[in-house]
C-alpha cells in the first residue's frame, strides 16, 4: 500500500469524523432549541414571578405534569447544548475565532449553573409542596431566590449569543447579520438582567428578554441546521 493510499484514507476517515462530529452539535443544537422552546411554553401557565406564596403551593401540587415534564427536559436540554457548543468551538480556527467561541463557552456554562439552580429550587417546590404549605415564608423565599437566578441568567444567555454567533460566523456556520442581530439582543437581555429586583417582584422586565431571547433561539435553529447540511452559509 502506497503512502498517498494511507494519506487518502487518513483524510477519508478524518472527513467523516467531521461530519458525524458536525451532525450530534447539529442535533444537540436542534434538540435544546426545541427543548427550550416546549419548556417556556409549558412554564408559561405556571406563577408569575410576584406570585404569592398560596399560588406557588397551589401549582406545584395540582398541576403536577407541567412541573414535572420540565424538570426532566432539563437533563437532555444540558447534553443537547453542550454538544452544540463543542461543536461550534472546534469549528474555530483562528485566534480570534477561538476567542469568541471561549466566550460563548463560558456564558453557556454559566447558563447552565443558574439553571440548574432554577430547577433545584423547583425539584423541592414540586417534591415538598405539600409540607411547605403551612411555610408561606419559607415558599416565598424560595421562590424570590428562583426569580433572581431567572434574571441573571439573562445576562448568560447574552454573553453566550454573542461569543458564540461570533465564532459561528467566522466559519460560516451562522449568518452574518445574526452577529449584528446579536449586539442588540444581548443588551436587550442584559437590561433585563440588570433590573433582575425588579423582575423577582414582578416587573415587566422579562417583555425586554423577549427579543434577546428570540434571537437566541434562531442562532440555535439556524446554526445547528448549517451544520447539519455541512453547507457553508455565505
């Protein structure tokens, strides 16, 4: 066997490497978007954030699908991201390139940090909401504590949509006008983060997420979808 025959089938099975690598970021991608997508439809109908304690009792112990199904979504949802962001960051090629997926990667795991603190407080809400009934106190702590680490983690999403639609870019993976869509989005979310008091006693700062958060979401749909067809996007 001669050396450019062994060099033709290294790089071979580099190639396909690549793309099963480029395919489970896609998937992971596509998984968390819809994932993220189903768990705020489905928290929607659940306390606001100013809710008293009564109401947060009352939610946790009767509508108990609601508060359950996404407490589970949240350990794939984690997966599903990770695979995405490591699928991003080895796309980087440059300097500049692995700045900005580095910065992304630290937003996501601080994302994931203050969730998870979210869905700890809402394990034991969901597990001991009927001992907690007669601890309007305790409850509304709790609860306070969740709206504050909602807030926050605004702030990480806008860190992570930034770093990573970046370095997305810069290997075509995402289209250029969504890192100019991203600078506006992530000060939309990094308003709403700043006002995070407000918000825990239920301010309309979350309305100021929104947009951030939509812009979030259609990086996550469109870059996953690029990788995927392993197609640049010009």
């Amino acid at each position: 066997m001669s050396l450019s025959t062994v060099t033709g089938q290294r790089s071979g099975l580099g190639a396909r490497a690549v793309v099963r690598r480029d395919s489970l970021a896609a998937i992971g991608g596509l998984v968390f978007a819809a994932a993220l997508l189903a768990q705020n439809i489905i928290r929607a109908s659940g306390p606001g954030f100013d809710a008293a304690p009564g109401q947060v009792v009352d939610y946790f112990l009767h509508h108990r699908a609601a508060a359950l199904v996404p407490l589970g979504m949240f350990p794939v949802e984690m997966i599903a991201l990770f695979a995405f962001v490591a699928g991003v960051w080895t796309k980087a090629d440059s300097e500049q390139g692995k700045w900005w997926a580095s910065m992304g990667a630290l937003g996501t795991a601080t994302i994931a940090a203050l969730f998870a603190f979210v869905n700890i407080i809402e394990i034991v809400l969901t597990a001991k909401a009927g001992q907690l009934a007669s601890s309007p106190t305790v409850v509304q702590a709790l609860w306070a504590v969740r709206g504050a680490a909602f807030g926050l983690d605004l702030a990480a999403i806008a860190v992570a949509l930034i770093g990573l639609s970046h370095a997305a870019a810069s290997r075509q993976v995402a289209p250029a006008w969504l890192t100019i869509a991203a600078w506006p989005a992530s000060a939309a979310l990094l308003v709403a983060a700043t006002f995070t008091v407000a918000l825990t006693n239920g301010g309309p700062w979350i309305a100021v997420g929104l947009a951030g958060f939509i812009v979030w979401l259609t990086f996550l749909i469109t870059a996953s979808l690029s990788l995927l067809r392993n197609r640049p996007i010009p």
